[in-house]
C-alpha cells in the first residue's frame, strides 16, 4: 500500500475524518439559532428518523454528525469488505426514514447448526452472519461472497429491525426486565419469557434473538458483519466461510473504524426519537381503538407485548427516568416450530426475543422474516408461549379481530 494511499484514509482529510471535521460546527450554530428565535411554541412529537425531544445542543450535535455517517456511501478504498452485505447502514434501516426499519429487498441470511441442544453459531466457518458479496479485489485473489456452510442445520432470511427508540430500550435496567422473567413458569401461566445472556455473562436485548447487551455492540456488529469494517474492537477481518483473505486483498489499515467513529453512529442511533403513533382520532374511531387495546389486554397479547417500560437514571435527560411503550417485555419466548429455524447464542431455534410493537404502523411485512403481509396472517403463525392468545384471537368474532387490527396498525 503507497503512503498516498494511506494518508488518503487515514489523514486529516480521510472521508469519514472530514465528516466530524465538517459537522462538528453543528453545537455552536445550535446554540446561534437557539439565541436568535428565543422561546418557541411547543412541537409535535418528532417524526420518524428525527432526533428526541429534549436534546442538548451537544446531543443533537453529536446525532446530526452520527446520521451523516450513517447515510454515507462507503468504498472498497475506505475499507469496505471484502465481504459485505451493503454499501452503507441506511441500505438495511430506511422504512419509513432513515432509521427505521427494513424490508423483504433487503434481508440478512443466517446460517447455524443446533445439535444436542446447543446453538454452533459456526465461527470456525466463518459466522452465523452469510456475507453474500465481496469486492472486486477479493473476487481478483479468486475468493467470492460466503457459502451457507455444510454443517448448518438451519437458515433464515431476517429484516433489518427499526432502530427507532432504542436509546429508551437501552436505558431500561435489567432489574425491569428481570421481574416479568418467569423461565420455569412458576406461576402456570403458560408465559415462561427469559432475559438472553451472552457468553460473557452480560444480558442481551438487542438482535432478534438477543444478540447484543449494548448500542454499541450492536452498532459494532453491524459494521463488521453488514459493511466488512474493522472496528477498534475488533481490528481483524472477518475470515470467508473460516478460510483468512489475502492481506493485499483489503490493504486499508485496521482499525478501519475507530472509537470516535464508532461512538458518533451509536450517539446517532441512542438519539433517534421512538416512534410517536398516530394522531388520536375523535369519536367512534377513538371508542375503536380503546377497544382493541382492551382486547389485546384481554386475550394475553400483553403477556409477552409489555404495554410499558420505564428508562432508569441516564445523562441525557430525555432517556433519563422516562415511562414509554414499546409493547415489548424484551424477553426470549419460545415462539412454536412454526417460526423455528436459526438459533442464538443463548436462544434455541424457536425462541425470539418480543419484537416491540410501537411503529407497526410503517411496517409492510411483520415477522422476523418478513414472512407476514398483515397482523393477521402474523398473529397466526404465533405459537409455542403464544399459543393461547392465537387462539383466542382467532377465536374473536369478526369485529373484534379488526379492532385489535386497528390499534396495533395505530401505534
């Protein structure tokens, strides 16, 4: 690699340096304007992809440099890949804004075997995460995208989750979590949820099966698998199906993303506002919605689908103490055989993590898998734990389903 090369990524006018550089402006012109218009009328909550209510002017500073990054298209020369899924994070998390969540265009193909009761998430072939492209220098050394390993027992094809309120999740203390935990069903409720642990002992409520304990774990997982990116924790590239890549077939130095880069995406994603839910309608409409939120109660969707949450004590005020509803208890609930495939590193292949239900309004497909085309069709592919409030639902005359359809669409 020539010095000209290497100063070009890594100098003072590297791409991703000249961003921080360019937007770190931002709290100084903040404060400007906060000067010049003085008291402003009270806001509507913020719309998808936007930033919280409440921020500090370093905050919103920080969150405004963090989406630059984030939209920005990266290059072989910067250190993309050699193997990759896409070319930057708002490929995966741009319905209905940047931020949110995915669709079926783009999914993220998994790979594990389950044997004995053990979940192999096949690191010695190269991880669970299949990256299906690789650069034009990996396919020059000839070497292309990964391979569904021979000794998977099981794949799947997964959306992007919505990133939307995941500072408010982050900030819920697992003591909250751990409470609704019953994982030998000690009250015979059929309801045996339980908080994931990661190897290292530290609790896990981010990825579809509890992949992730912190943002920027998360943040950093994504880099690294979705973007091909080294990261300062992680500065070695990831291996094709166990077998290393040439040296020469990604020259960039590593850590291709450092700490400040890596800090400035979390900031971005612990910032971005929950979604808000519709306006409430007037009249019959609202008496609707009332009544399918008791319903919802009323048939054990609630169980698992926790109506609130509540943050504990956080620096940034807006996450700090704060009551919010995500529709989520965050817990592993064994979900049936018939979403079974993938396992997790402490999940078994029918167990997932409650996907929150806040946003349902901007989602197209539902399911980890997108398999779902409407609430329906996904309440009925329920089972395992959530057995019984599937059948109950079914069991709900006609009117009834479609007012439980409407709130949740509502939220």
């Amino acid at each position: 690699m020539t010095r000209a090369r290497s100063s070009a990524l890594h100098g003072p006018e590297a791409p991703w340096r000249r961003i921080l550089a360019r937007w770190a402006v931002l709290p100084s012109l903040t404060c400007l304007a906060l000067a010049v218009c003085g008291d402003a009328p009270p806001e509507p909550p913020p719309g998808p992809g936007e930033a919280m209510a409440g921020l500090g002017t370093g905050e919103r500073g920080r969150f405004l440099l963090g989406r630059a990054l984030f939209e920005r298209l990266a290059t072989a020369d910067e250190g993309l890949g050699p193997l990759y899924n896409e070319e930057r994070c708002s490929d995966c998390h741009d319905q209905p804004a940047v931020g949110g969540g995915g669709t079926q265009r783009v999914r993220v193909l998994k790979a594990t075997r389950f044997a004995d009761g053990r979940c192999d998430l096949l690191h010695a072939e190269g991880g669970d995460n299949i990256q299906r492209r690789a650069t034009d220098l990996l396919v020059a050394h000839g070497m292309g995208p990964e391979e569904v390993p021979a000794a998977a027992t099981a794949t799947a094809l997964m959306t992007a989750p919505s990133l939307l309120g995941l500072g408010l999740i982050e900030a819920v203390p697992d003591t909250v979590l751990a409470e609704r935990a019953d994982p030998d069903d000690l009250d015979g409720d059929g309801i045996s949820g339980r908080l994931p642990r990661l190897p290292d002992g530290r609790t896990a409520r981010f990825g579809r099966k509890g992949d992730a304990s912190t943002l920027e774990d998360f943040v950093d997982t994504a880099l690294r698998f979705e973007l091909g990116f080294t990261t300062s924790a992680h500065p070695a590239e990831e291996a094709r199906n166990g077998v290393p890549v040439p040296a020469d077939a990604d020259p960039m130095p590593d850590p291709e993303i450092d700490a400040p880069t890596l800090r400035h995406l979390t900031e971005y994603v612990r910032f971005l506002a929950p979604p808000a839910g519709a306006a409430p309608p007037a009249g019959a409409a609202r008496d609707t919605l009332a009544q399918g939120a008791a319903l919802l109660r009323q048939i054990g969707c609630t169980s698992c689908h926790r109506e609130e949450l509540r943050t504990g004590s956080s620096a940034a005020a807006p996450l700090s103490l704060q009551t919010f509803r995500p529709y989520s208890d965050l817990l592993l609930h064994d979900m049936g055989a018939e979403l079974a495939d993938v396992c997790g590193a402490d999940a078994g292949p029918g167990e997932l993590r409650t996907a929150p239900l806040w946003g349902l309004r901007y989602r197209d497909r539902l399911l980890h898998d997108g398999r779902a085309e409407d609430v329906p069709a996904a309440v009925s592919a329920h089972g395992g734990e959530a057995a019984g409030a599937r059948d109950a639902f079914l069991a709900l005359p006609a009117d009834a389903r479609r007012a439980i359809v409407r709130f949740l669409t509502s939220l």
